[in-house]
C-alpha cells in the first residue's frame, strides 16, 4: 500500500511536470490510459483467460470510467496551479464525502459522530481554499471536481464489485476513457518537445498502470480497514516531490487544513472499524444464543 501511493505520487508530479512544459492536458490524460490498458493486459495475462475480462454490464463499466476519466482530467488541470500538497489536501477530502453519499446511494448511513468528522474535515479543506480572501482560484475549483469525480466512481466500484470481476474493473476504468478521448487527440496539437518529455510521458502508464496492480496485490493481503490510514501517507511524498521538482513548500494554512482533513479521515476509519467490531460481536452473541435454544 505504502508502494501503491509513490506510484501515485510519481503519477501527480509527472502530470504536473508535462503540462507545465506546455503538453495538452489531452495528450497526457490519454497516453495515462493507454499505456495503464497496455500493462494491466499485461501483468494480469488476459491472453491467458480473457473471460475474466468479460463485463457483465457494460454501459455501468463506461460510466465509471468517464467518472476516473473525470477525475483525472480535473486533477491534471488542477495541478497547473496548485502545489502538489494542496490538490491532496483536497483529494482527501473525498472519504467524508463518500462516507455522507453512501447514505443515499448505498443505504450506508453515517452517525452523527462521523457527521461531525465530516464537517471537521469541511472547515478543513475551507482553511486550504479560503474562499472570500482571495486565495480560491480556478484550480481549487478543479481539484474539487476531481474529488467529486473520484468519489463517484469509488462508489460505482462498491456496487459493481459484488458482480463484477476484479480484473474487469481495472481493465475497463482506463480502456473506456481510452476509447472516448480518441476522437478529441487531433484537436490537441501540443505534444511533447522531445525524447525526455516523451519517456515522461510514457512512464505515466507505467506509474498508473503498476499503481493499481498493486492496490489490487494490497486487498488481496489485508483487509479494508486495516488498509485505510495508508492512502494519508501520499501527502509526506507529495510534500517531498513538490520541494524536489517544483521548489514548492505548502504554506502554514495548506498544512493546518490538511492535518484537520487526515485527522477528520482517520477517525472515520477508526469509528467504522469499531462499529464493525460491534456489530461482529453482536452476531456472535445472537448466534450463540440461537445455537442454545436448538
């Protein structure tokens, strides 16, 4: 999990880094996908039983790809303008947003303890953008786009997970944006101006690509919950890589919000592993008192 979120960040800085150098942001979020379908055929050797590939609802699958095209086309857009730290910050802000749709859309409804993380992490992300003061700009805009997005499309897997395959959900998250932005490629003129932004470019993929296999290696090892705290550790690589490439160093009120945002996350991870704890408990002693009276 620590590993899945360095390729993350090498994904955000590289993204950061090309079209800052003038690539169309077009360019960069299609080759992105292209060379992740590549790899993923790949590493997952499809050739070996494509049926694990086979959708059993496709037009879902594009939805959710245009939701992971969303997000990422916001995120590279974001970044034009915001430090690597402050577009994370913000990102993190999409597991209390998750955490308050899954009411509607799921039936997963919050407490008012998480309600309140919720709000917390709110004020948060209202300490990073600070509307009204000059501060919020189109690229806060954008990295909030991306949040949506993404949460969208975290809550799409969640649905289609219990009849989906997992190799599947890789496969069509890269390969339906992939398709859909072939027709808009002769429209975007600036490519990359030579050998090293063309490597970068294609190593976009690669990060990606190997990214979410081994997000997939992760939840085959460990549970959910236990894996929950370990997306926050982005924001130490992100804080290192902006210093490192761009010279960039978060202010004091990007670290401020963003430690009330991780802080709010944390305990929502610690406040559902308690209610699963519980409820576990409660089965187990409905269970035995069921197993007495037979």
């Amino acid at each position: 999990m620590l590993s899945t979120y360095v390729f993350f960040t090498f994904l955000d800085t590289s993204s950061k880094y090309l079209v800052l150098a003038g690539v169309s942001v077009l360019i960069v979020a299609w080759v992105r996908f292209a060379v992740h379908v590549v790899l993923v055929g790949m590493l997952l050797r499809g050739w070996r039983q494509p049926v694990r590939f086979r959708p059993v609802n496709l037009p879902a699958h594009v939805l959710r790809g245009l939701f992971l095209f969303g997000s990422t086309m916001f995120n590279i857009l974001a970044l034009r303008s915001l430090q690597l730290a402050e577009t994370t910050s913000i990102y993190f802000f999409g597991p209390m947003v998750i955490t308050a749709l899954a009411g509607p859309l799921l039936g997963e409804w919050a407490g008012w303890r998480r309600w309140l993380a919720i709000l917390a992490a709110f004020a948060g992300v209202l300490i990073i953008t600070r509307p009204g003061v000059g501060v919020f700009g189109i690229g806060h805009l954008f990295a909030l786009g991306s949040m949506l997005s993404n949460c969208f499309y975290v809550i799409m897997t969640r649905r289609m997970s219990t009849s989906e395959t997992s190799e599947s959900l890789i496969l069509f998250s890269a390969l339906a944006p992939a398709v859909l932005l072939l027709p808009l490629l002769p429209f975007s003129f600036s490519l990359p101006h030579d050998g090293w932004h063309w490597f970068v470019l294609l190593m976009l993929g690669v990060f990606g690509g190997v990214g979410h296999w081994l997000l997939v290696q992760a939840y085959r090892l460990a549970t959910t919950t236990a894996l929950a705290p370990y997306p926050y550790s982005q924001m130490v690589w992100m804080i290192i890589s902006g210093w490192i490439v761009f010279k960039q160093f978060p202010d004091r009120w990007t670290l401020v919000g963003a430690a009330i945002i991780v802080a709010s996350g944390l305990y929502i991870v610690h406040r559902e592993h308690r209610l699963r704890l519980q409820s576990r408990a409660a089965s187990d002693v409905e269970a035995e008192a069921l197993a007495k009276k037979l």
